[in-house]
C-alpha cells in the first residue's frame, strides 16, 4: 500500500513559514504536487487502487 502523503519527507519538512512567502499558485502548486504526485497515475490513501485522476 502507499504511503499517505502527509508522511511524505516533502510534506514533513515544509514549515509554515515556508508557505506564508509562497504566491498563492505557487502554494496551490506545491500542495497539488504533494498530495498527488507529478505522474498520471495516483495512489488512493484510502484503498491502495492504482489510476488515472485527473485535474479539474
């Protein structure tokens, strides 16, 4: 199964401050990449299924 993305070292690491200096699509961008990755293909946390999301 994969691992949640909040157990991410790049989720762990990023600090608040970080963020505050962050444009807002730059934020958007960065908890976009985090959550689901830069692949097509996404890892559910929830039930481990492998596929295709895409972004609206």
């Amino acid at each position: 199964m994969s691992l949640h993305f909040l157990l991410k070292a790049e989720a762990r690491t990023l600090s608040l401050v970080q963020v505050l200096g962050m444009s807002d699509d730059d934020a958007f961008t960065l908890f976009r990449r985090v959550r689901w990755g830069d692949g097509d293909e996404v890892v559910c946390p929830h039930c481990g299924l492998v596929h295709r999301h895409y972004f609206r």
